[in-house]
C-alpha cells in the first residue's frame, strides 16, 4: 500500500483531515495533511488555549500552517544540531527517520509541531506542544514517530536526497 492509500484510509476513518488555508480554502500549492490534535488546536476559535496567550498562539501556529499551504518562503535547517533561531522547519534526529519540527517562534515561548512529508510539498502533521511544555525534545521526536507508526504501519515517510523534492519556496540554512 502506498503512503498516498494510507492517507485516503485515515481520512475516510476520521484520523487524518486535509487542511484547508482559511484565506484561499483547497486552492492551494502545498498540502498539509494534520491529525485530530492539530485540527483542534488550529481551529478557530482556538478553543485549546487556556488563555488569550495561548489563543494568539494557536492562531500564530494556524497563521504558520495557512503559510505553508499558500506556498509561503521557509527556512530550512536540515541539520538538527545546527538550527538557528529563525530556522521555521527543522529536520531532527534521528535523521534517517525523516521527521521534522515546524518551529513557530513568534509570540514566544512558541509553539512546536512535529511530522513528515509524504510527497513533494505535502507534509503531516501528527503532534503539537506549547514549547514551555516539552520537557524533553526526544521524547516529543518519538511520540511523533509514535504515532506515525500507529497510522501508517511500515509505510516510511518520504525520502529524497535534496532538500528541493521535499519542498519548493525555501532558503537553506547552512552554516559558515
């Protein structure tokens, strides 16, 4: 079964939804594919966040995510010892896994979202956390991979060997 199946899978069972951009809807250049969390998290009126702290931050994580879709710049780290600040997708260990960290930063602490792409310019997301509330980066990594397990079996994400088949729009971060 191709990772492509698997998705129609989750989704027909309600596991997987395909995000929409709230500015243009399904017309959009990247895909995003999110989990139940993420959708809650993401959805107006973001009633995840505790506090108005925490709204904004969901609607910064939402404003990331419509970003992404809309075919907006990113900066990329693909080195996950090596990741400046103003890096807004990192790759992180173990490598050879292919996950990646969605970094929003802004307003800080920031928020944390973890996934994997499954073609070029389509992306999953399956975790979120408020960046205070990870305790351990690690442990975030594995609950991803986790749960990547639990959707898609022995399916791997995808993998290419240039950062310009995963994704278009993108400035590299590569230290001097």
């Amino acid at each position: 079964m191709s990772i492509h199946e698997q998705i129609t899978k989750l989704e027909a069972a309600n596991k997987l939804y395909c995000l929409e951009s709230l500015l243009t809807g399904e017309d959009t250049v990247r895909t995003l594919w999110v989990s139940s969390d993420v959708e809650a998290a993401v959805t107006p009126p973001y009633a995840l966040g505790r506090n108005p702290n925490e709204r904004e931050r969901l609607r910064e994580f939402r404003q990331f995510l419509d970003s992404f879709l809309e075919h907006g710049h990113l900066s990329v780290a693909q080195n996950p010892d090596d990741k400046p600040d103003f890096a807004m997708l990192a790759r992180v260990k173990p490598v050879g896994k292919e996950f990646w960290d969605l970094r929003i930063t802004a307003p800080q602490p920031g928020i944390r979202a973890l996934g994997a792409f499954a073609d070029f310019n389509t992306f999953v997301v399956l975790s979120w956390e408020f960046r205070e509330k990870i305790t351990s980066f690690d442990d975030e990594v594995q609950n991803c991979i986790d749960c990547w397990e639990e959707f898609f079996g022995n399916i791997s994400p995808f993998k290419t060997d240039q950062l310009s088949k995963y994704l278009s729009e993108f400035t590299e971060y590569e230290h001097a």
